[in-house]
C-alpha cells in the first residue's frame, strides 16, 4: 500500500509503516461490508462512515460543532426509530 490510497494533507509526513499496515487491513476488513452514513444527530451533516453496526465512537460534527458518543448500534438508521410507535 502506497500513501496515496488516501487522503491527507501533504504539509504532514505521510503515516509510519506501521499505521500504513493497519490502513490497509482496515481497508480489506471493510471490503465486504456495507458502508453506511452517519449524521449528525444536531444537524444531520454526515460525520463519518460506518462499516459495523457495534461499538461506540466519540464523534465531533464540523458544521454545528455537536460533540458527543454515538453507538453504531442505536445510529444504525437514518430515519427514527420512534416513527411507528404511536
Ligand atoms: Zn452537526
């Protein structure tokens, strides 16, 4: 795996071998998984992507500034959860 595969600003050193390694497991882990979008719960920006549906992630919105723990396993849906309840 090459430096290039990604995206980064070049003013920073590109990453050590070490970290290169785990990118590219990371990038084979998620080959056979569905990507998914997750938004801001503020306002609905796309923060990140996910590729599992378990696990916490702390995340900062860059648009509302939200900052907060998001579990994969309650944000696996963008449309409610609540919506069928009544
Ligand atoms: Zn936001």
């Amino acid at each position: 795996m090459i430096a290039d595969d990604f995206e980064y600003d070049h003013r920073f050193a590109p990453p050590s071998e070490e970290n290169l390694i785990k990118l590219e497991l990371s990038r084979q882990e998620a080959a056979g998984l569905t990507r998914r979008e997750i938004k801001c719960p503020v306002c609905s920006y796309r923060i990140m992507s996910a590729y599992t549906t378990e696990g916490c992630v702390k995340v900062k919105c860059r648009r509302c500034k939200f900052e907060g723990i998001i579990s994969l396993r309650w944000f696996r849906r963008q449309k409610s959860l609540f919506r069928n309840r009544w």
